[in-house]
C-alpha cells in the first residue's frame, strides 16, 4: 500500500449536506437494514437510497498501526 494514498467516498452521516432532486438538504440518519443502506433525510418519512444522492467525498488516509503486545 502507498503510504501517500488517499481514498475518496461519501460519507452519510447525521448532519450531512447532500443534493436529492437538485435541492440541498441534511441527513437525518443512516440505516442498515438486511444488507442496504438506507439514508433518511430531514424531513421526509421515506429513506433515499445514496446512489441518489449527490455528496462531496471525504479523503481518508489509511495508515498501518503496529499490533501492541
């Protein structure tokens, strides 16, 4: 593994901004429910599923820990 990679995904989490039908709104909360992700937004009862959401990725920069003995 690169020690300089970054990754790139979308993080849904509560508080969240994301675009849905091109108008901004916030994450409610995000659920798991029998194997999908379900993203529940302020305000609407019914979940959204986040291939239909637009959201700016976060970088995550994965680094390796050595095991504590």
């Amino acid at each position: 593994m690169d020690p300089t990679a970054y990754y790139y995904m979308p993080l849904f989490k509560p508080g969240a901004f994301v675009q849905w039908n091109h108008q901004r709104e916030t994450v409610s909360h995000v659920v798991v429910r029998r194997n999908a992700l379900m993203i529940y937004l302020v305000g609407h009862e019914e979940p959204v599923h986040p291939d239909s959401l637009e959201v700016t990725p976060t970088a995550f920069h994965l680094t390796r820990v050595p095991d504590r003995f």
